[in-house]
C-alpha cells in the first residue's frame, strides 16, 4: 500500500515538473514576442500614462491580458495608487484604476518577479 502511494506521488511529481518546465519558455518567449507585437514604444505608453495619472512610475511590465498586448504602470501620486494600462499596438489608454497600496506593492513585486524570475 505504500508502494502504491509513494509511486503515485512520484508519477504526480513528475507530471507536475514537466508542466513547470514546459511553462518556462512561455516566460522567456513571452517578453520577446510581446515586445515584438508591440506597436508603440514604452516611453510612449509611459508619456499616455502619466498624462493621465502625473506622478511617480513604482513599476511597469508589458503583458498580455484579455487578448491585448499592454503596458501596465503602478503609478503613486498624492491621490494614491493607480494601475494605468496602455494597449502596446494602439496607443490606447485602457485602465486607469485606483489601488490600495497592499495591491500596488503586490504589482511592483510581480513586476520584479517577472523580469528576474530567478
């Protein structure tokens, strides 16, 4: 019975490894391909989104969300946090929502975790 049991949790193990592994060269893939669809520059997007939001940039990623390829910023001014997103093809401004500094500092450290995964 042990036996049984420890061998499903190694084969759980393995498929469970050989999911993460496989998911790592979507990481790397992902910055190279998104910086390649993306139409406008970051300083643009960055120009768009302190227009709206004037202030400090805490952090900024280009991702894709919702089928779009956009810059997001973490953006701190006396009205408090805001998220401005920026669709990278058009130009666009997408989102500019207020955020509690706890969602805020959850964005920078995935902003940090993303660009230095290790």
């Amino acid at each position: 019975m042990k036996s049984a049991i420890q061998s499903i949790c190694r084969a759980a193990g393995l498929i469970l490894g050989a999911g993460l592994l496989m998911s790592l060269p979507l990481l790397a893939q992902s910055q190279s391909q998104l910086r390649a669809q993306a139409k406008i520059t970051y300083r643009q997007a960055r120009h768009t989104a302190l227009a709206k939001e004037p202030g400090r940039i805490l952090s900024h990623e280009l991702e894709h969300e919702d089928g779009r390829v956009i810059y997001t910023f973490t953006i701190h001014n006396r009205h408090g946090y805001h998220e401005v997103n920026v669709d990278a093809r058009t130009g666009r401004l997408l989102e500019d929502s207020r955020e509690s500094r706890a969602e805020a500092l959850a964005d920078i450290r995935e902003a940090r975790h993303d660009r230095h995964p290790h």
